[in-house]
C-alpha cells in the first residue's frame, strides 16, 4: 500500500488517491457501502479524470462522428474506417505527456507500446505510427535532455516492433518547456471480417491475459496522469511504466494469430489501470460481469495483494475472452512466442466486477459503476484577458522590413527549428520497414502503401498550437484544415479524423474556455470538410506549476488515394514548369498573428487569428483530389508555418535534380487587390487557405477549369527556372528576393541540428 | 528456385524479404520457422533483418542459438546459398559463417536513410547482375552496423575480394562521409571464403519497386536466381573456384580466427 499513501499526508485516503470528496460520498451511496481498499483503488483509477473524461465528456458528444466510411467510432480501443476493397483502417492518437515529462525515453516508449496494442485490440496490423512531438526552446539544456530522450524512446521501441515511424511533426515553443507534448498516432490495416471489439460477450467464456507478468510498476500511473506537474514531479518516477519491445513485437504476433484462428471473442489492451480498466470496460460493453482470480495471474515478484495486481500497470499484456474450447488453441500459440496466456478467470451474468484473492473475494463493484459511473463536470468557462488584448494587437508596431532584408528573413525562417528539416529525428526512426513507405517523413503526409491493391492511405498530424492559443476557435479549424489539405496535396481523399486534445487544467475557466472554443471550432471544421471524429484521446492537466501548455487539439488525419501510381509530392519537377497558387493569400496585417515570421523575426506571439473560410478549404481539397486523379499536378505544396516563400523555398529544396530553382511574380497572388496588404504579410503571412502547384504548361487550361468549377481561386505565380535560386518579384518586377537554392537548402537542412548545438541565437533580429 | 525465409522471435523484415523474393522476382518463398531445422527443398536461405530476441546481449548473439542456425550452417557446408541482411548479418558474424563483429554505429544512433554502394566484386552468386564497380541506392536502418575485424582479417578480405559492398559517395569514394555508421574500410557486406555466404547491413529487399525510391535491390535476388541456374544448367556442379577470386586457403586460416 506505500506506492500511493505519503505517511506524513493527514489527508483521508480517498484524496490522497486523487478523488474528490463529493466523489468518494458518491461511491459510497451508489454501493450502498464504504469500498475496502482494494475497491477504492479500483474507483480511484477509473474514476480518474485520465480514464474517465470527466471534464471533456459532455462536450466531446458535440463532435459529429457519423459518416459512411465509419465502421467504428468513438467508444472503443480505436476507429475503424472502411478504405474499401474489403478493407479497413483502425487509427487512433494518444499521449503519453505526464511520463514523458519525467523519464522521457521510457515515457515515449511505453506511449508507442500503448496506441499499437490498441490498433491490435481492434484486430488490426499495425502498419504506421506518426509522432506529434512538442517541447520547450532548444536553448534549453532540460529541454534538450527531453526531445533527445523522447526521440531515442520512440526509436528504441518502435524501431523494434517492425511498425514503421512514417511522419509526424516537432514543434519548440515556449509553453512546453517544462511539460513536453508527446502524441503517437498508430494505424493498422484489416479486412473488414477481422474487426474485433473489447466486449466480454458470452456467460461461461474465459477470461485470459496474455504477454509480460505483472509486477507492481505504473501503480497509480493515471492518477499521475491526471494531476498538475510540480516541485515533487520527480518523485513521480516510478509511477512511469517500463517498456520491452521484443515483448510487445510477440504480442502482437500472438495475438493476430489467436484472432486469425477465430480463438478470441472480445479483446482489450492493458494500458491505464490495467486489469480494472480493461476488465471493466470489456464486460460493461457487453453488459456481462467478470470474475477474476488474481492468483491466477503470471506475476513478476512475489508478495502482490489483489490491489497491486488489479493497479498494475505493466506493459505488454492484453486480455483476452476466449471460448473454453479455444483456451487450449490460445495456450498453444502462447506458448509458440513465448508468452504467457493464462485463464485469469469467467464472464459472469453477474454484471459485477468480483476478485478474489485465493479463493477469497477481495472486491466486488458494478462494472457499470466503475466503468461509466463517474461524474460529468460543466465546468465554468471565463475569457481569459489574453484574448481581448489579442483583438487589439497593433500591427504597425511590427515595421515592415527593408526589401533588402526579405532574403535573409527567409533564410532565417527555414533554419527556424520549427521549420527546418526533421531528418535528425526522423533518421532515427525505420520508417521504410514493411515496404509500403510511399512517402515518409518530411512531407506533409505520409503515404502507405496497401499491398495487393493499387491504394494508398495518407495520413498527416496537425496542430499549431501558438495559433490555438491566439483564437481556440479559429486555431482548431485551422488544425483540422491544415491536416486535410496536407492530405490532399499528395492526391488523397481526406475521409475521417482521430485527435488527441493536450489542455491544462480543465478545473480553471479559462483554460475550460480555450477548451470549449477549441472543440466548437473543430466541430464545425470537421463537419465542413466531411471528416468526422472517429476517436481520440483528453490530456488535461498539461500544466507545470501553473503555467500551462499552448491548448494542442492535434489532429490526426486520414485519407485514401485510390491510386497510389498517381500520387503528387511537394518538389519541383522539371524546368519549364508553371507554377500556381491555389486558394487565397490574404496578405493583410492580420495573416501576420500568430505567425512564425512574428516570433521569430519580430519575437511576438500576439494578434488573432481569422477564421479559415471551411468552404474553400473544402473546395481546395476537392480541387486537389480531383486534379490528382487526372495526373494534372506535377508537386503540390500547401502554406503553413513561413507562408508563402517558405512554401516556394521548400519545394524548391526538394526538387528533383535540374528543376531546383523558380522566378516568382507575386501579382499572381491576387493580394495587390487588398488594400492593406504589407509584403512582408503576402511572403510570410499564415492563416492562408493556399496550395501552391506545379505543373506543365499545357495542363493550365484544365486546372484553372476545374478550380472555376468548383470555386477555388487560381493564379500563376510563375516557372520552375532551373536557375538554381529562388526569385521572388514584385508586381513592378523588381526583386524582393533571390536566394540561391543551395543556400536555402543548407539552412534548412542543417537548422535543427545547429539549434540543438546552439549555433543560432533565439529571438528578434531588430 | 525455392528461398527460405527464416523466422525468428523479433524479426521483423521476413514479410519484406518474402514479398521481394515472391512479387518481385516471382520466386517460390517460404517461411521457416527459428525451431524448424529440416530445410532440405530449399535452394537459398534468408536471415531477415530485425531484432531477433529483442538484440538481447548482443545482435545476434542469442539467435545463434536458435535451433534452425545448426541447419543453416549445414547447408550452408553443403553449398547452399545464404544471405544474412541486417540483423541477418549480424546473425552471420555471431555464429561465425562470416569473420568479424559489429559494434555499435559511430554516430551512437539508429540510422535510417538511403546510401550508395559499391559493388565491389560482382563475380559472386549475389551481385553477378551488376557490372563491376557499380554505384547502386539501397537504405540501411541500424543501431549496430559498425563493422569490425582485425587488421589482418580485414587485408585478409580485402586481397581476397571478399569485401563485395563498400558505402561511397555519389563518385564512388570510399570516403569517411561517405560511411553511416563507422564501419572499418567502409564494409558493407561481405561474402565468406567459399563465395556462398553473403552478410549485408544494406536492405535489398526495399529497394525492389520504384514507388519505394528504388530497384537497386532486386539485382541481389536476381543474381541469385541467375546463379542458381547456371549452376543446375552445368548439372549441379560445384561453385565455381572462380567465384571469389583468392578464396583459398588463406581464407581458411580467417574462419579459424573466429572460433
């Protein structure tokens, strides 16, 4: 009992296992009875706000999570999309924050084990992962020990699984220095026959657990989870699980064979809370109970109480609802990868969740109590005063740069860390292995193949947190948009989403409020662009000593491209190209809030960002999709951190050789016609519903057909030079730009590792 | 011609290595499993690549092991053709089929990304469909694939000619930037004195489709088919002494620094 109890703490046990007063009277009334110890532990773990989403639940229901491609949405391990030709995607994105906050390459390792066995729980192969990584600046010595902990985390767990770690993003912002954002989007690929659900159907069937024993580590780990970080934040270690991916690698064979034999009935990963979460969860999905013999149990250490076994949070482990003639089948293939399967106990009509402790019944609480039973919160919601002095930011406190100095801001912005290339991360990672790595890392979506059809699913993770921060509402349709388009650039269909929301702590209005808003603006976005929620993850309590993260509703996108041959990737092709921009730049004052040219150039994070016009953003999808099928487009690349010229910049780094180099004429852009317009807002403005494209010149006429269509602005911006520099002119034809391709390059590339040697100072050039 | 693709607990690029033999050079495949040790029916066996038992102790170290290793090595004595990539590799050097040992990377980090290759002998049953001194694209992904052996095993390779891949630059130099991981002489593969043991960090098997970034790979299986056959058409005879140039007794003395 030491592992959650301080001796010295006066405090009722209930609290000091992180439940509320009103919580526990409630229990104690719905039971009819004090819960024993045993039981209490049990409440207080799923009863967590980690398991339990008290503070999102009711505005989660807002989200639309219907549409015709969704086989399985929120409410189970993972969504199940059809990607047709009898196939299915399950793909879901989860945290793993508060552990990585402490012990960063184990926090990232046991995060990848947890998503991948619940794409497993779903009777999936897990085919992707993508990691949506935020931390401090990298100035930072702690934050350094962080982001390289982090990454040989994820590399050293999921390099061994044989899933390939295929795309993702890393952002360095102030907020996350102390509390570091690390989500893990997983996808995996089934025939639609193979669904399986975490449902303990079937009185009489057996209950197994098969994988790693149990020992007592990660006791209390979503308790942990669901608190503010603090001074005392390292004493929390041990409630940080550790991971073995030669295990979790077994398991997920073991178990794809048990499903594939037709051996199992229902199927849960054990992940927060362990065996009382999933035994919980699976038998109030059936609406059955579950009787339990911890005895049974494969434990690592001797001397475990019923409590410690039911709290465990061990990794690698899945339990299984098996039929009794197939326990024998499971046991074998068991025994064929070396792991444990052992009959832990029985589906009961009993709808109660019994443990016994040899033979002796140590709890004994209503599935549906624990499983569904906690308290809904409405918390209060209050504007916070950042948010109105945002509204009256005064932009022309920002001058306008000399046209001289727009080279050199460009090269500055694409060494930016949140800019410049991800390869000394991504290096790290196998993401080739399986080989149907279409597209890694370092474009705006990953491709994957599908073997034996000519498909492709893309899938992007988005979220600008500074944006969110600036204007919750407007931030997640941004969020939500940017993840489509940067599907759709590669030619594929953007069909449904997964989210993982990374807020503070729910309990103050005003981080409820940038909640609130968050979710509305995503709502809306979602239903705009017919990409419905199919589950996700909460993270509150993203706080460290009261200062809390940007609010991060990262969004995990996935399409389809019916044909992979047909695919579009963001490099110029060849010399002769025309380029052209799709969409609109605003080029206004207001496209420079919250951008990075601002903080970056001018060391700002102020102003508020507009609203994405959710209609043309749809059109611009529609317009991408459809231009890739015809084979129009010969690179696509949409406008997201740096604008425009950072847009232009990278297309022409990745360019195949002989085609680097282009000669822009920013009339093309259509902003001379706003009157505000600031060049410096046209080149490096955000908040842009744009796509810029390449293509040959005889495919214009069609393009700018299908743009009128369907109501998407089009303009030609210029040619792939050859020349080797990136030139941007005025609309008089005077130079605002030319930087040589090489140059821009090198930036680029070497940006983050010299950040991470400190080589470039942070902060304003003025 | 029937390859075998061994299965161990960890590995992870047996799927990859069966697509490539049975897509894309439409060749019969099947998998063995680590426990299995009857190969007879099988005409070339592949060591994967991944984390066989997790890298636990030593890459490679523990699947040596395995009880299907004691059959490879036989067939191996008999002539078969075996290649090891990766952790296959890895797997090689551990049970003493090929001479060295692999440390960790130089840079102290996994390494994902593409490099150029040299083909340095292309009078093996493994690279004979490449011209001589070839510059060929193929990724690595690795934690250990610095290769190491004394200075004298490794002259030993080098007059041999059984270096058969070298990392270079884009002009074919053998230079330090040139090598990913720190591997002595910029060895990337390297075959056994009997020319039939061929051990490789460089994955061949994803570099054998176009949409992946490549083809590179593919010659490697299709050199061996080419091989295979030439070989059954001179009715079944020996390899060829020609194979690996030098190989002789020499050589003997490599294996035996080993053991």
């Amino acid at each position: 009992m030491a592992e959650c109890v301080t001796p010295k703490d006066p405090a009722p046990l209930w609290r000091q296992m992180g439940l509320k007063d009103e919580e526990y009277s409630m229990i104690v009334e719905k039971l009819g009875r004090e819960p024993n110890y045993t039981e209490l532990g049990m409440f207080a773990v799923l009863w967590s706000e980690h398991c339990a989403y008290k503070h999102s639940k009711s505005l989660l229901r807002t989200l639309p999570t219907k549409g015709e491609r969704v086989m399985v949405g929120p409410g189970e391990n993972a969504g199940v999309v059809d990607i047709g030709d009898g196939l299915a995607c399950a793909f879901k994105v989860e945290s793993h924050n508060h552990p990585c906050a402490v012990e960063p390459y184990q926090g990232a390792a046991t995060g990848i084990g947890g998503i991948v066995r619940d794409i497993l729980a779903m009777g999936a192969r897990p085919v992707a992962l993508l990691d949506s990584l935020r931390f401090g600046h990298l100035d930072d010595a702690r934050t350094r020990f962080l982001f390289g902990g982090v990454v040989s985390g994820i590399a050293g767990y999921g390099n061994c699984l044989g899933i390939p770690t295929v795309g993702g993003e890393v952002y360095f912002q102030a907020p996350y220095r102390q509390n570091p954002l690390v989500n893990v989007l997983c996808a995996g690929i089934m025939d639609h026959k193979d669904l399986h659900k975490g449902q303990a159907y079937g009185v009489g069937n057996v209950v197994m657990i098969v994988g790693h024993s149990t020992g007592r580590d990660g006791i209390h780990g979503c308790t942990f989870a669901s608190e503010e970080l603090g001074e005392d934040t390292e004493s929390k270690r041990p409630n940080v699980q550790v991971g073995d991916p030669f295990m979790e690698k077994l398991l997920i064979e073991a178990c794809l064979e048990m499903m594939q034999k037709g051996a199992v009935v229902g199927i849960q990963d054990m992940g927060a809370a362990g065996i009382t979460s999933s035994c919980a969860e699976t038998a109030a999905r059936a609406g059955t109970g579950l009787a339990i013999e911890v005895s049974k149990v494969p434990m690592r250490e001797e001397g475990m109480t019923a409590y410690d076994v039911m709290l465990s949070e061990s990794q690698e482990r899945m339990l299984l609802i098996v039929k009794p003639e197939k326990v024998e089948e499971v046991k074998a293939i068991g025994k064929k990868w070396g792991l444990n399967a052992a009959e832990i106990g029985q589906v009961t009509s009993s709808g109660q969740l019994q443990v016994f402790h040899n033979g002796k019944l140590e709890a004994s609480i209503p599935v549906n109590l624990l499983a569904e039973g906690s308290p809904v919160y409405n918390p209060e919601w209050k504007e916070p005063a950042y948010f109105s002095e945002n509204q009256r930011f005064d932009y022309s406190a920002v001058k306008v740069p000399e046209l001289k100095q727009f080279g050199e801001i460009l090269l500055k912005l694409l060494a930016a860390p949140n800019i410049a290339s991800k390869e000394p991360v991504f290096r790290q990672y196998d993401y080739m292995v399986r080989t149907d790595t279409v597209q890694g890392p370092g474009g705006g979506a990953a491709l994957i193949r599908v073997k034996g059809t000519t498909k492709a699913m893309a899938i992007a993770t988005d979220c600008n947190g500074r944006l969110v921060y600036l204007n919750p509402k407007a931030g997640a349709k941004w969020a939500v948009a940017e993840a489509a388009r940067n599907v759709a650039i590669t030619g594929a269909k953007p069909v449904a989403i997964t989210n993982c929301l990374n807020f503070g702590n729910p309990e103050k209005p005003e981080i409820y409020w940038q909640f609130k808003n968050a979710i509305e603006g995503m709502a809306e976005a979602c239903l705009a662009l017919s990409t419905p929620v199919t589950g996700g993850n909460v993270s509150f309590y993203n706080e460290t000593e009261g200062e809390a993260v940007y609010p991060t509703p990262v969004i995990g996108m996935l399409g389809v491209l019916d044909d992979v041959s047909k695919k579009v990737t963001p490099g110029f092709k060849a010399t002769g190209d025309v380029i052209a921009l799709l969409g609109t730049i605003s080029g206004d004052a207001v496209s420079l809030a919250g951008s990075e040219y601002l903080e970056t150039v001018h060391g700002a994070v102020a102003g508020c960002p507009r609203d994405p016009d959710l209609a043309l953003e749809k059109s611009l999808v529609d317009v991408l999709v459809k231009a890739a099928s015809e084979g129009l487009l010969r690179s696509a690349q949409d406008l997201s951190e740096g604008g425009l010229a950072v847009a232009l910049a990278e297309s022409c780094i990745l360019a195949e050789k002989g085609a680097d180099g282009a000669v822009i004429e920013l009339g093309g852009t259509g902003c001379k016609a706003v009157a505000d317009h600031r060049p410096d807002a046209v080149l490096f403005g955000e908040c842009n519903s744009a796509v810029v494209v390449s293509l040959v010149e005889e495919d214009v006429s069609r393009l700018k057909e299908i743009c009128g269509e369907l109501g998407v602005p089009f303009g030609v911006l210029g040619k792939v030079s050859g020349s080797s520099s990136l030139r941007i002119e005025s609309c008089m034809g005077t130079a605002v730009l030319d930087v040589q391709v090489s140059e821009l390059r090198d930036v680029w590339k070497n940006g983050l590792l010299r950040a991470m040697a400190g080589d470039t100072a942070r902060g304003t050039t003025e | 011609m029937k390859f075998g693709v061994v299965v161990f607990p960890g590995s992870n690029c047996d799927a990859d290595a069966f697509h490539a033999i049975r897509d894309a050079v439409s060749q019969e495949c099947e998998y063995i499993w680590h426990q299995d040790t009857d190969l007879s029916g099988f005409d070339a066996i592949i060591l994967p690549g991944g984390f066989s038992y997790g890298d636990y102790l030593r890459t490679g170290a523990l699947a040596r092991f395995s009880p299907v290793m004691k059959s490879v090595q036989k067939f191996a004595e008999d002539g078969g053709l075996v290649i090891g990539i990766c952790n296959g590799f890895q797997i090689l050097l551990e049970a003493g089929l090929l001479p060295g040992a692999m440390l960790p990377n130089d840079v102290l980090e996994f390494r994902c990304q593409w490099v150029n290759l040299k083909v340095e002998n292309n009078r093996t049953p493994f690279t004979c469909k490449y011209a001589p001194g070839e510059i060929v694209r193929v990724p690595i992904a690795h934690h250990e694939g610095n290769y190491y052996a004394e200075p004298h095993i490794l002259d030993e390779l080098e007059r041999s000619g059984r270096i058969v891949f070298r990392y270079v630059d884009e002009a074919g130099v053998p230079s330090r930037e040139a090598n990913p991981n720190g591997a002595a002489r910029n060895i990337a593969g390297i075959i056994n004195e009997r020319g039939n043991v061929l051990g490789m960090m460089p994955h061949p098997e994803r570099c054998c489709d176009s949409l992946l970034g490549g083809e590179d790979g593919k010659r490697v299986f299709l050199s061996m088919i080419e091989w295979f056959a030439s070989k059954r058409a001179c009715g079944g005879a020996e390899l060829s002494s020609g194979a690996v140039p030098g190989g002789s007794s020499t050589a003997t003395s490599v294996a035996k620094d080993r053991s």
